[in-house]
C-alpha cells in the first residue's frame, strides 16, 4: 500500500486535501512502482477509499472516472473489498456505478457471492443476488466447499435459480440440519 499524501489523505477521510490533490493530478489508477511500472498497482485509490470506509471520497472518486471494476495486482477490487468488509452501503455504491458482481480476475478468486456466502453474510448475498450475481458460481463447487455456507444462505442460492450438487439437495430434503 502506498504511502504518498494522496493515499494517506484518503485513509483520513480528508476531502478537501483528496480533491486539491486530483486537482494537481493524483491518478484516480493508483500508483505503480517505479521499478515495475508494468505490474498493477498493490491498491487503488477507490479501493482505498472503501477500506478506510470514506464513502463520500469514494463517491467522489467514482464521479470522477475510477472503474468500480479496477483490480490490484492480487485480484482484489473495490467490491470484494466492501464485501470482505460487510459493508452494505459500500457494495450499494460499487453497485450503482457499475461494479460487476460477477467479476472475477481469476480462477481461484472467490467471487463476491462466494465471498459473502462464505462468510455467512445474508444481507450481502440477498443485494448481491438481486443484483444479479449467479448462484451457480458458489453452487458448482464442491461439497466440501459447501459445508461452509450456512442453511438460509444455501437456500437462498437455490431459491435463486442455483443448482446445487445432488448431495447437498438430499441433505436438505432429508432435513439435515445445516450450519
């Protein structure tokens, strides 16, 4: 993470010092290392925003141009930043502006529905959901993975449209109780 005024304006949730510095041509990009300006940034500024929860500078960020879809270079992007958080009314933001709540930069990434599934947070899997993330990119995973989701969540994701593996839909017709 950087520590150049511009972030550390963001961090403190300093507006005006955040503005007067894209005024003077902060990138809303992030900043690339000088020895491998190739390589994506470790954070981005709207990421930043997101982490130290200062909506109104991300809000800000995002008027100005910031992709809600920019990603680091560990995969991560403003959503699954505000979903890693459980921040509802920062994964509201992302989502308004155009966040993908598909978006994946790869394989191994957990979306932002596996994320919040994981992680047992209903409120962001019923906003993600109606949003239109796909069900099917947690429920196509294996059941160990599954194990992790806990009962209401898991019903949700079936309710959705999401086709789970035939075991987990026996354990649910049997009444197996499910975390």
């Amino acid at each position: 993470m950087s520590t150049s005024p511009f972030y550390r304006a963001i961090q403190a949730g300093n507006l005006p010092l955040v503005q007067r510095l894209l005024a003077a041509g902060a990138s809303l990009e992030g900043e690339r290392d000088r020895l491998t300006p190739w390589l994506l940034p470790q954070s981005t500024p709207l990421i930043e925003a997101i982490r130290s929860h200062h909506l109104p500078i991300a809000a800000l960020l995002l008027e100005l141009g910031a992709d809600p879809n920019a990603f680091t270079r560990t995969g991560t992007t403003p959503l699954a930043a505000a979903v890693q958080l459980d921040d509802d009314e920062a994964v509201r933001l992302l989502l308004e502006w155009g966040a993908d709540v598909n978006f994946k930069t790869n394989a191994q990434m957990a979306s932002p529905l596996q994320r919040a599934a994981y992680d047992g947070q209903e409120n962001l899997v019923r906003l993600l959901l109606a949003h239109g993330a796909r069900p099917d990119t947690v429920l196509q995973n294996d059941v160990s993975s599954l194990i992790r989701i806990r009962g209401p969540i898991l019903q949700m994701l079936i309710d959705a449209g999401g086709r789970a593996p035939d075991d987990i839909l026996k354990l649910l017709r049997d009444g197996a109780a499910l975390p």
